[in-house]
C-alpha cells in the first residue's frame, strides 16, 4: 500500500484536511498552491495533511483485513505521522521513499522483490503526534502586508511573497527530542517512534 503526500516550495503544508483550494495558476514564481483532496469524506479539520485521511484508514483496514503480508510504502518528503503502522499485526515492513525522481520507483521494485536492500537511515524524526513539536507553532503561509513593494508582486494573479517566523533556532527535530528528553519535559520513547540518523 501506497500512502503519499505532495509538499514542497510555494505552498506550506496545511495543519488540517480540508477542501479549501489554494491553487492560483501564474504569479511570480509559476502556478503555485495545492489542492489537498477533492473528496468529501476526507476533509477532516481533526487531521493533519501529514496522518492517514479518512480514506486512507479505510483502505488499510479493508488492505489489512484481506492479507497478512502488507508492505506500506510513504512517498512523502515530509515526515509524516506513522503511528498506524503498529496498530496492525498484517504490517510487517514499511519503506520510505521521498522524492524517487524518474527511477526511484524501479529501484522500489528492487528493494521489495529482495534483489537490494535499502538499509537506508531516516533524516527526519518521526512523532507520534507532530503537533508536539514547538516548530509546529509556527506552521503556515504569512503574507507581509506592511510593504508597498512586497505586498503584491503580481497584481494580475494576486501572488503574495510570504515568510515564516523560525523561533525554534537549533532547537528542531533530533536536537530538540533528544535536549527535551534529558531535560524531563518529554517521555523520549513514548513521543519518538522512529529516530533520525543523527540521533
């Protein structure tokens, strides 16, 4: 089973499912937003883009229910909430993949026939519950609108340069867990599920 998510430049990820569409075509930097689902079931405010939709839990149900081999496979460059994959015996492997390019996914087929094995380390550390990170505090697409010259750089499209606040300083993913755990303000093993490689 396939879970993917699409996040990159331009667009921030949202802190919900929901159906709003931000996509606007042209603009300074091209055709910039992102549709997030265009499926009634799934808009969920109580889920973040980065957890299993509606959807998606259903079919892993129904996926796990039918064989007691399933290899999921997470196609995102973000790190996602991955808490689900211990809730079902029928899971036995799971496989990151971000951003496969144009032959990744041949080298996917290599690695779940056996013919290569991954033995890859993870970048990102990956929570059980991504809002328990203070960098989530500052997730979103804020719009400077106290600048004449950077309030709308492309009047046609209405394309806004925005900004993020990073408060955080050294203090994100390993750095923070890891410092947070051994200062007692974090149970490690109960908020970490997979540590990056640099833990």
């Amino acid at each position: 089973m396939v879970i993917a998510r699409s996040g990159g430049e331009g667009a921030d990820l949202p802190t919900s499912i929901s159906d709003e569409d931000t996509f606007v075509e042209g603009g300074a930097y091209g055709s910039t937003g992102v549709r997030y689902t265009a499926y009634a079931d799934d808009v969920d405010p109580d889920k973040s883009y980065l957890e299993l939709s509606n959807r998606e839990e259903a079919m892993l149900e129904r996926v796990c229910e039918e064989f007691d081999n399933v290899i999921v496979v997470i196609n995102s460059a973000n790190a996602m909430e991955l808490g689900f994959l211990e809730e079902y015996d029928s899971i036995t492997a799971a496989v990151w993949i971000a951003g496969p390019g144009q032959t990744g996914f041949e080298s996917l087929g290599k690695v779940l026939n056996g013919e290569v094995n991954p033995s890859g380390k993870l970048v990102d550390t990956y929570v059980y519950d991504l809002t328990s990170s203070p960098a989530y505090n500052y997730v979103g697409s804020f719009i400077y609108d106290d600048s004449e010259e950077l309030v709308a750089i492309d009047t046609a499209s209405s394309a806004y340069v925005s900004f993020n606040n990073y408060v955080e300083g050294i203090y994100v993913g390993y750095k923070f867990y890891e410092t947070a755990a051994e200062e007692g303000l974090i149970d490690y093993d109960a908020t970490v599920q997979f540590p990056s490689a640099t833990a």
